[in-house]
C-alpha cells in the first residue's frame, strides 16, 4: 500500500483476533468515525465527552438488531491515531462481527490495511517511527523480556536517546555549514577539537548501542541452543529433565534419536528454544546419516550448543571431548559441556579408590582440565540432580551481567543497521579531520550520519520504508 493513499478516509477493522470468543473489538478511525457508528447506534454519541462507553443497540438497514453493543468514543487528538476513534465491543461470534464491518462500510467506511491504524499514529505525530515499531514487538512478545524490551522502546527510552545525539550533532553541523557560506574567507566556526571529541562521545554511545543488539536480538528472539554429543550421552533424557515433562523418546538403544526435536524453555524471562539432536557418530544407516548431518547444520546455525557427555565408564573420556567440541564449535559460539550421569561417575571414583589410583587421580585430573577449557556442569539427567545449575549457567552465558530496565538496548535489526551506518560515517569525519580534509567533505559525512539517525525515529523515511514496516502488522493495529 501507499502510505499516503486514502489518508482521508475513515478506515474499520477488528482489533480483536479472529474466531470465536466472548466478546470482540471493532475499531473505527477518521473524521467520520462517530458519525458513522452514531448512523447505526441506539443512542445519540455525536456530542458525548472523549474517553466514554456507552451501551446501546446496533441495528441494520432494516432496522433489526444485530448485537447489543459498548461504544467507547475517543475523540481528536486524544486518541491512539489522533483522529477520532470509536471501538465497539460486541458479542465475539463470526456472523456479528462480519454483519457490523459490512454495515459500518456500507455507512462509508473502508476496510483498515495491516498496521494503518500505527502507521496514522505516526503520521500524526502521535509516536515516532521507533516507537511504532515497538507496537508490534509488544503484540508478538513472548516472554517477560522481551515484553520489558518492547515496553520500554514504546515509552521513548531509545528514541529519546537518539533524538539527543542527533541534536547535539546538529547543533555543530550547522556552524560546518556556516563555513561552507564563507569559504572564500577561510573562517572557522566549529572548533575541530570540540567537534572531535563531540564525535568520540556519539561514537562511545552508538557503540554502546550497537555492541546491546545482541542481547537486545536475544531477549526478543530467545536463543537457538542446540543440544549434541554422542549417542547414548542422555541429550534425551537431559531435554525432557530441562522441560521437566516426558517430551523425547528415552532408550539405552543408542541412536533412538533420528530427528531434531524442539521445545521452548523459559529461564527468568528468557526463552530458550532448545533443539535436541541425533547422536554424533560414524552413521549405521541412511537415515542416522541424514540425522546426524542435520545435528551439524543446526550447530552451525546455532546461538548457544550444549555438548552432552556420559561420565558412565561405558562414556568417553574428557580429553575426547575437549577434541569434540573444539571441531564442532565455531568461534563465537558460546559452549556449556554437560557432564552427565555424574552418579555413575561418583560410583566408579568409589570403586578406583581400592583398584586403581592412579586411574582415580587420571580422570579427576582430565575433567579438572575439561573444567578449565570449557564451563562445565555435571549433572544426572535421570535423577534430575543439578539441573537448576545447569538453567543458571544456560542464563548467565546469554545475559552477562545486570540486565536493568533502564539500559537502552537495541532489538531490531533495521536500528542496529542504522547505527552502524551513522558510526562509520562519524569515523569518516574523524578520518578527514586528521587527514585536514576540507569543511566541505567532513560536512557530508556528518549530514550522512545524522540522516541515519533520523531513519530510526522516523524523522526521515520513505513510503517503501513505511510499508515495509506496517506491511507486518496485523490489520486491526
């Protein structure tokens, strides 16, 4: 859609989502939005206060009662599109709510585009193009940080702080635009140290900002962590002991596990989507084969990999999985090995104390050199023992440090673009300070940052930008 078009209109939607349910929410928005339900409404509501309900009959053409209604009238500019707005919540069966949207279009409305009623917010003035997207990130939330997150950037806390870099950047461009006027007369308004170190803070924040969207990306996303390790290791068991249900098939058949199985685990707001995977060994058919390839696929596209190994003696030792994960492992990749069944192990550290002592301090000597290459947690998936610290471990390596709800964090990937862009268009400034570049050109890179900047909130945008942005949100927002 063009974002421009029909503007004018006065546009209808069900705000509520479809189906059947007790009750739904029909919404109106534009000039003639309390003219047209007044049109169809038992009561007078032409000249009631903004921010009332009132109850009442909707009836058709014919004069037969569709639904008795609640109207809650808002009108302009104290409203959610700073137009007048009108929701009627009626009986939430389809046949009503498909009857009072013919009748309300019939009485000269039109049918809402996805996001149009947002999008006129922000043309409106009422939010800043951040903060509108904010809107669609609260809708899809899923746990209580990324509500939290999207609570927070619909309040203004990221815009406020972009709006306030980009002023102060303005504020000096314009004394580099003044010399652009008197460049016969070799004349210098910005003091080049000033506007130096005025760079380096901006910068200091942006980076701030940008290195946040990783965190940011995971608290609204949750975190793809993938759980390998060899057959028989207790991966099955160690998911359904997480999820605290009966979710995978457990056997001491190794290799039960063929396909991926996934779930979601919440870890104090946090979600985890955990992905059990087959049993990494050299494949005994054709379809372990595709399972275990599809292991290694996921632990390449993975956030976070859990690398599961039987302490029993029948387990491998931990100089074997020091070389596992450090192949299956690419850089970055967070790593958490889980050394399970640790009461076999307990066990069998019992029986070396009177056959074998130096095989004793052995292993104890090689799990405390695994403990020092990769975090570790030894846990007994059957028994369910030490799984609280394994879920502490899983948040702590996602949220390094306090996570507080006035950090400024960045969760959308078209701001983390932008960022980024208005950073290295800062360090081009810089560069042609040092390198004495005339006003002119250090003039441009500044304009090119703060033109990002103004991208994020929305105070330069374009039409394909808006429909991008709109074009994702469900018809009655």
């Amino acid at each position: 859609m063009s974002v421009y078009r029909n503007l004018e209109d006065t546009i209808v939607a069900l705000a509520t989502p479809a189906g059947v349910g007790a009750i739904a929410v029909i919404r109106l928005s534009g000039k003639d939005a309390i003219q047209i339900t007044n049109n169809c409404f038992s009561k007078n509501i032409l000249n009631v206060p903004s921010h009332t309900i009132h109850f009442g009959t909707i009836r058709n053409k014919e004069k037969q009662i569709i639904d008795e209604v609640l109207v809650s009238v808002f009108i302009a500019p104290t409203s959610y599109t700073k137009e007048n707005v009108v929701e009627i919540s009626c009986h939430g069966s389809p046949y009503i709510i498909q009857q009072l949207i013919t009748l309300f279009i019939k009485k000269g409305a039109r049918m809402a585009e996805a996001g149009e009623f947002t999008l006129r917010a922000f043309l409106n003035g009422q939010m800043d193009l951040s903060q509108a997207e904010a809107v669609a990130d609260l809708i899809a939330s899923s746990s209580a940080a990324s509500h939290e997150l999207a609570m927070q950037q619909m309040r203004g806390g990221f815009s406020d702080e972009i709006k306030k870099l980009r002023q102060e950047l303005i504020d000096f461009a314009a004394l580099i635009e003044l010399e652009l006027d008197f460049g016969e007369e070799d004349v210098e308004f910005a003091n080049r140290s000033d506007l130096r170190n005025l760079i380096l803070k901006i910068q200091q924040v942006l980076k701030a900002l940008i290195q946040s969207f990783q965190l940011g990306n995971v608290l609204k996303n949750g975190v793809n962590t993938v759980i390998a390790g060899r057959p028989n290791a207790g991966k099955s068991t160690l998911l359904n002991a997480l999820l605290n249900e009966e979710r995978a098939i457990v056997s001491d058949i190794a290799g039960t596990t063929r396909d991926t199985i996934e779930e979601v685990l919440n870890i104090n707001g946090v979600n985890f989507r955990l992905i059990d995977t087959a049993g990494i060994r050299d494949a005994k058919d054709q379809i372990e084969a595709i399972g275990v390839e599809k292991t290694l696929e996921k632990i390449n596209e993975s956030a976070l990999l859990v690398y599961v190994y039987s302490m029993a003696p029948d387990g491998i030792y931990p100089t074997e999985v020091v070389q596992e994960v450090q192949k299956l492992a690419r850089t970055g990749l967070p790593v958490i090995v889980v050394g399970n069944k640790v009461d076999a192990y307990q066990k069998e550290l019992e029986r070396l104390v009177k056959d074998d002592g130096q095989m004793r301090e052995t292993l104890l000597q090689q799990n405390k050199d695994l403990s020092a290459t990769f975090p570790t947690i030894h846990i007994s998936a059957l028994q369910k023992e030490n799984i609280h610290s394994l879920k502490d471990a899983l948040y702590k390596t996602v949220i390094k440090g306090e996570v507080r709800a006035d950090n400024t964090i960045v969760s959308n990937a078209r701001h983390y673009d932008a960022l980024q862009k208005a950073y290295d268009s800062l360090d081009a400034a810089l560069n042609g300070m040092n390198n004495n570049i005339t006003a002119d050109f250090i003039a441009m890179d500044i304009r090119a940052s703060l033109n990002y900047l103004a991208e994020i909130t929305g105070d330069i945008s374009t039409d394909d930008l808006l429909d991008s942005i709109f074009g994702r949100f469900c018809i009655g927002k």
